[in-house]
C-alpha cells in the first residue's frame, strides 16, 4: 500500500477536493460524490492520490504530465499535496513540503488545513524554495493561516489558478 494508513483520510480529503477536475470523474454519473469503487481503491492501494494530482493540474493547467525526478509537467513544474501537521510537541502547526531536493522549478502545491476543513493552493517559483531544505507553509494553532511568512506570497485562490498559473 502506497499510503500509510494514519495518512489514509488526510488522503481522501485531497482526492474528494481535486476529483472533479477530472472530465472523465466530472462527466461521468458519479461525479459528485466519491464512489465506492473510488474509496476501495484509495484504501486498498489501487489509486495513486498523488498521481491523479498530477493528471487534474495538468488536464486544467493543459499541461503535459511527464513525470521525471526534477519535474512533473512539460513546463518544468512539480505538483506537491501537504497537509498541515503539528510539530515541536505542540507548539507549531504547519504544512511541511517535503521531496523538492531535486526540483528544477516552480512548485504546484494543494494544502489541506483539517482543523478547519479547507485548502490552499500555492505556486512557488524555484528561486524561493531552492535554497530551502524544508520549506513549511505556518498556520496558527487553531488553523487560521500565518499570512504574515513570506510563503503566503504565493497562494492563488483557486485550484485552477495553481493549474494555470504561469511558472
């Protein structure tokens, strides 16, 4: 199983945000909400989240997934999904993006904040994040988002505008 099971609904929550996107979910007649089959799949492993990310930015982005070690899409960006997450026993809370060591340019990022049900979509340009370990996006403890860190320079408003943003 690709997703480790404590992982598992913070997942789901990310497919069931960008499934739509999808013409082939969005046409078809279980396009709202997420089907059995659907949920067997993610759970039992037969359903790469990560993956159809990638197909969903590059199907309204129409971009070209090309998946290599430095990039995802024809356009030299990379698709990351976070979800935030709290650290340092209790007294950060935010939304780490991890696997960018090797990433040439600009990132696509989909964050899911849980506490308060909602996602934000940012677009770094490479020269933020590459001299950057481990870049992570700060919310307050009770998951209001810490606009004042110069990440938030980079949120978009819509799952489409991350798509279709230039980089």
């Amino acid at each position: 199983m690709a997703t480790k099971l404590e992982h598992l609904q913070l997942e789901i929550a990310h497919y069931k945000n960008f499934r739509t996107k999808l013409a082939f979910i969005r046409d078809s007649e279980e396009g709202g909400e997420m089907s059995a089959f659907e949920h067997g799949c993610i759970i039992n492993g037969l359903l790469q989240v990560s993956s159809v990310f990638e197909m969903a930015i590059a199907e309204v982005g129409r971009l070209k997934v090309v998946s290599t070690d430095c990039e995802d899409f024809n356009d030299g960006s990379d698709a990351k999904m976070t979800s935030v997450r709290t650290n340092s026993y209790g007294r950060k809370y935010g939304a780490p993006i991890s696997g960018i060591k090797n990433k040439t340019g600009s990132l696509r990022v989909q964050v899911y904040e849980r506490k308060l049900d909602k996602f934000y979509y940012f677009v770094i340009p490479v020269w933020k994040h590459c001299s950057v370990k481990y870049p992570d996006i700060p919310f307050e403890l009770d998951g209001t988002p810490r606009r004042t860190n110069h990440w938030w320079e980079h949120e978009v408003a819509t799952f489409e505008e991350m798509a279709l943003k230039a980089t």
